[in-house]
C-alpha cells in the first residue's frame, strides 16, 4: 500500500504540474492516457478558471467495462455502425467508446452555457474525429448524450430523426444552493416514451470521500450516482443483452478505484467490529 500510495501521489502531482503526458497534444491518445491518475478524473486541475472552464480532462471516470457494453449493442445495428457524439467536449469520453471498434463522430457545435475543458483537444485521432456539419446533415446508427448540458433535451431531435439506439451517461444530482440539476432535464428522458425502450441501465456510484477517507490529505468529495441508459427504437428487433463479455484489460484509472475501493470497504469493516481506523 505505501509503494502504491508513493506512485499514486508522484503521478497526482505531475499532473497538477502539468508534466503528465495527459497535457500533450503531440502525443498519442495511448501515451496521454498511460497513469492517468483517478484523482484527476474527479478532481479538475488546481489552476483551472471554472469561470472560462469545465471539467480538466472529463466530468467522470470511465469504466472499460462499460465502453464494452455500449459498444456490445451498437455493433448489432449495421456491420460499421456509426456513433455520434452529440456532446463530445474535448473528444475524451467519445474516444474510449470509439476504441472498442466503432466509428465516433464529435458533433462540433456551440452549446449554450457550456465551457470548453481545460485540456481542450482530448482524442484519439485514429478512431474519433469531429464534424462540423449540423445533426441534421449526419448520417449515424447511434447517438451518446454524454453530460448533456443542465436543462438541455436533445432527444427531441434524436427521436425525429428516430436514431436507432440512445446512450445517455448523466447525473440528477442538483445544485444544493441554485437547486438546478447538473447534468440534462426531465424532459431528456420524458420524451422518448413511446417510440423508445429501455434496454439496459446501471449506476456507478463514487462513495462519499472516496479518495479523502483513506488518504486524507486528498480533497473531500459528494457521492456521486452516475446513470447510464440505453435505449432503442421500436424499429429496432431482436436486440441481444450481453451475457458473456470478454474480461476487459481495465483503463489506468481503474487501478487506483480498486485501491481506493477496497480501502474503503476494509476501513468500515474495522469500524463495524468497533475498532478505530
């Protein structure tokens, strides 16, 4: 655990340092990802203006396991299946997706209150590229609805042009003292019933000081409930769910969640038979 924590610490503040390879643009997507810390894809950069700035590298951590489970339906639709992107931001989370064998396309539009992420240009650019044309102009299989801007209901347009399948990743949480939700709306979801189904969802969730309480030197943290929905057009037949996916090679980040994880769980253990820890 101490040669771990010493790793885990080195690669947070290299980051923070900006001499992780996460920051440069000249490198490949492989290189930039290799020691991501997992503290980075909660924590956005300390120098981080929020007032010109969204997230450092992504709103989220990503599992691989769940790349591989959209990835899994989207294949079903057509022999190259195209995904688009319809809030890619700087291509990060668009660009694992792509990785497992699909074609992503970054809708390349202004959003509304959205700010650019600190690491601007984020993808791989040998499996995810960006478009400018207008969503009206695209021809995909499948639409991510990534963090979707707060108040924001791009299934409206989704469902006219009846997409074939839906992946939304958002949150409900709401801002304790505006009370506006951060992530989509009501109606993002309202919307799609009757001409969509459900077909898959799951929650990751992010314990509550998930990093702080077993190094408390880290930052606290909110839980954090993360929902993923995937949904199909009634065109759609025959749909399969994924019994059997191969075991994924996990991202770099997902080392330091385990760790964290199953410190976690070991200290309440501890404090359950009444033992300080």
């Amino acid at each position: 655990m101490e040669s771990f924590t010493e790793d885990m610490f080195n690669r947070i503040i290299a980051f923070q340092e900006k001499n992780h390879h996460a920051w440069n643009s000249n490198l490949s997507f492989d290189a930039r990802i290799k020691g991501l810390p997992l503290h980075n894809l909660i924590f956005s950069n300390p120098d981080r203006d929020p007032e010109k700035f969204s997230a450092t590298v992504a709103p989220f951590y990503p599992l691989r396991e769940e790349m591989q489970k959209i990835a899994f339906y989207v294949r079903q639709l057509a022999n190259s299946p195209v995904v688009c992107d319809i809030y890619p931001g700087n291509g990060f989370i668009g660009s694992l997706l792509a990785r497992e064998g699909l074609k992503l396309l970054g809708l390349q539009h202004h959003t509304p209150h959205s700010k650019p992420n600190q690491i601007a240009s984020f993808f791989d650019a040998e499996h995810f590229s960006y478009s400018k044309k207008p969503l009206a102009q695209l021809t995909f299989d499948a639409a991510l609805v990534s963090w979707p801007p707060a108040h924001s209901n791009p299934s409206k347009a989704l469902a006219q042009r009846k997409t074939k399948l839906l992946v939304y990743i958002f949150t409900e949480h709401t801002d304790p003292t505006t009370q506006q939700r951060q992530t989509g709306s009501d109606e993002m979801l309202s919307t799609l019933t009757g001409s969509y189904q459900l077909v898959d969802s799951w929650e990751v969730i992010r314990p509550k000081d998930i990093l702080h309480s077993i190094w408390p030197d880290m930052t606290p943290s909110i839980e954090e409930i993360r929902h993923v929905h995937i949904y199909a057009h009634n065109s759609v037949d025959d749909l399969q769910t994924p019994q059997a996916i191969p075991p994924a090679q996990s991202y770099d980040w997902e080392k330091d969640l385990q760790m964290a994880l199953l410190a976690l769980q070991a200290k309440q253990e501890v404090q359950a038979r009444g033992f300080p820890a």
